[in-house]
C-alpha cells in the first residue's frame, strides 16, 4: 500500500500451465488476480480457451495469450526465413501464431471477453 510501484498480478488460465485443467478463476479473482495467462504456452484447445474466456469475461477480467500451435512449429526452434534456411534451422512458420490469434479473436467475440494477445511477431497475425 505505500509502495510507488503498482503491481497488477497475472493468474495462470490452466493449471501448471498444461492446457488441461482450468484454475479457479474465482479464487484467483478474489485473492488479486487483474487478468488471466498462460504465457509462455499456448493454450492449445479452442474448448479450454472458450471456456477460459467465459469465465473471465464473466469477472470483467482479460484473458492475455501466447499465441503458438503447437501442431504448426515442426520442430522448429527459430523463425521460418532467411537466417534459419541460411543456417540449416527448422523454422517456425508465420501462421503458427497467426492461426492461433485468428482463433482467439473469433473465441473472445463469442465470448465477450477481453483480449490482448502478449507479442506479435509477425504480419500474418497483424492481419489475423
């Protein structure tokens, strides 16, 4: 309370962050949480982000996201172009995160929900 710096606590959207098991959104509302994430991972199901969007939109909470399919990254470790073909990299494609966000905004329109997606890095998921 007499700090300069205000701090706003995220809440993990699953449990452990795997994708499998909504946390208690209500708990984690009343103990502080101002928005609900899984960075890092995306959640990799359009049911459990639904779900998840639901549930905040129903706390006037956002639901912030990692945007990245899992199916879409064969193997890759960087970004799809010139530097990964340049040095023998598996490479990431473009729609991997875009498709991931063209989900999402239509899942949070649904949903009512509050959006904000946490890095975009490229301009496919600017058109998303």
């Amino acid at each position: 309370e007499t700090s300069s710096v205000r701090v706003l606590p995220y809440a993990s959207i699953t449990i452990r962050q795997t994708g499998e098991e909504m946390t208690d959104f209500e708990a984690l509302h009343e103990a502080g949480a101002f928005a609900f994430t899984d960075d890092g991972v995306g959640v990799q199901t359009a049911g459990m982000m639904y779900e998840a969007m639901k549930r905040a939109a129903s706390m006037n909470k956002a639901i912030v996201a990692h945007c990245e399919d899992n199916s879409l990254i064969y193997g890759g470790s960087v970004h799809e172009g010139s530097f990964s073909k340049a040095n023998g990299l598996n490479g990431i494609p473009s729609i991997c995160e875009a498709v991931h966000i063209a989900r999402d905004v239509l899942l949070a329109e649904a949903a009512g929900c509050h959006y904000h997606v946490c890095h975009i890095s490229t301009k496919e998921s600017v058109r998303a």
